[in-house]
C-alpha cells in the first residue's frame, strides 16, 4: 500500500513537469495577436554641433563697465604752454620798459625832439608810436650792451604831421673808449630821411654817461 502511493506521487510530479515544459513551447492566448512589423525607416535626429554642458548654478550678473580714466597729459602740456607763454611775454615786457626808460633813449628823444628838420617832416609833439599789445607804450627793438660795447636800437616815431622810424647805431672799439655812433637817422612813412649826425655828440655823451 505504501509502495503504490509512493509510485503515484511520482506519477504526479512527472506529470506536472511535462505539463511546464510543454506548455512553454507554445504561445499562449494573452501575446496573440502580435502587432506587425514597422514598415518605415526610423526617425533619426542630428545635431549640427556637439551637446554643451548645462549651467549648474545660475551666472551672476554681469558688472557695470568702470568709468574710463581720462588722460591728464594734454592738460598737464596745456597748462605748460600756456605758464611758458606767459613767462616769455613778461620777459620781453620787462626788457622793453628796461630800454624805454633807460637813460640812451631818453637822450635820443631829446635829441629828435630839437632836431627842426624833423618837426618840419614829423610835425610837433614827437613821441615813440603807442602800441596797443603794451597798453600805449612803445615797442622798442634791437638791444642796449653797454659792457660789450655795443647799442643798435629802432623804434617808430610819430607827430602830427606824420609817423616814421628811427634808426640808432653806436659802438666802442677797445674797452676804455668812448661810444662813437654809427648811424642816427630817420626815415619818414613818405621815404623822407633826415640825418641826425650833427647833433650824436650829445646822445654818446649820454651813452659814456650811463656806461660809466
């Protein structure tokens, strides 16, 4: 008895086994019917340029731009020009009034002044021509070097007749020796000239004077 339920336990797990394995070599009735195929080609994607890495944190805003420096050298060269304008002006302003009151222009309008010729060309009231630049005084040109022996001066003159220039001249040939004038003349706006060398003895006596 306890043999033939022993075969038939055998007999039945024998059966369930060929039961699993026949009943998976078939299909069963969930997976029919299967869908068909794909007919068309698959939708292939491309990318012009390779994938960039995404931000993982948020970018800072971007900072105002910094006020440009503005350059200091064409104030600084400005402001040179102009001091060394000034100072050149004031120098030539200075030597101007040095010779126009200095004691050989003075004598020389002395001179001009009693000269009758001249008050025939240039009329009365002879004086150095105002310039506007010197706020009325004359311009005097040329240069007065009493210890090198040497004065050569020109200046405009002006009556109520007319306006010339004057011409003076005058040097010191060895050291010691009086100033001998070289030329002392007028010369008219109306190509008048009037020679003054009759009356230099005066004006370089005023020259050794102010040398010595």
């Amino acid at each position: 008895m306890m043999f033939i339920t022993r075969r038939a336990r055998n007999l039945l797990v024998l059966d369930r086994s060929f039961g699993a394995a026949f009943s998976r070599g078939y299909a069963t009735v969930t997976e029919l019917p299967r869908p068909p195929p794909p007919t068309g080609e698959p939708h292939v994607e491309t990318f012009s340029a390779p994938s960039k890495p995404r931000l993982y944190y948020t970018r800072p805003p971007l900072k105002a731009d910094l006020p440009r420096v503005q350059k200091r050298w064409p104030f600084i060269l400005a402001f040179a020009t102009v001091g060394v304008s000034a100072w050149a002006a004031f120098l030539l302003f200075a030597t101007n009034q040095e010779k126009l009151s200095s004691s050989v222009v003075q004598r020389i309008m002395q001179t001009v002044r009693e000269n009758e010729e001249l008050k025939d060309m240039l009329g009365d009231a002879i004086r150095p021509e105002p310039t506007w630049y010197l706020n009325g005084d004359p311009w005097i040109n040329g240069s007065i070097n009493l210890p090198q022996g040497n004065v050569d001066l020109s200046f405009r003159l002006k009556g109520h007749r007319g306006s010339g220039t004057l011409y003076f001249t005058s040097i010191r040939k060895a050291k010691g020796q009086p100033f001998t004038p070289l030329r002392f003349r007028v010369i008219g706006d109306d190509k008048r000239v009037v020679n003054l060398h009759s009356q230099t003895s005066e004006s370089s006596s005023a020259v050794n004077a102010e040398r010595s």
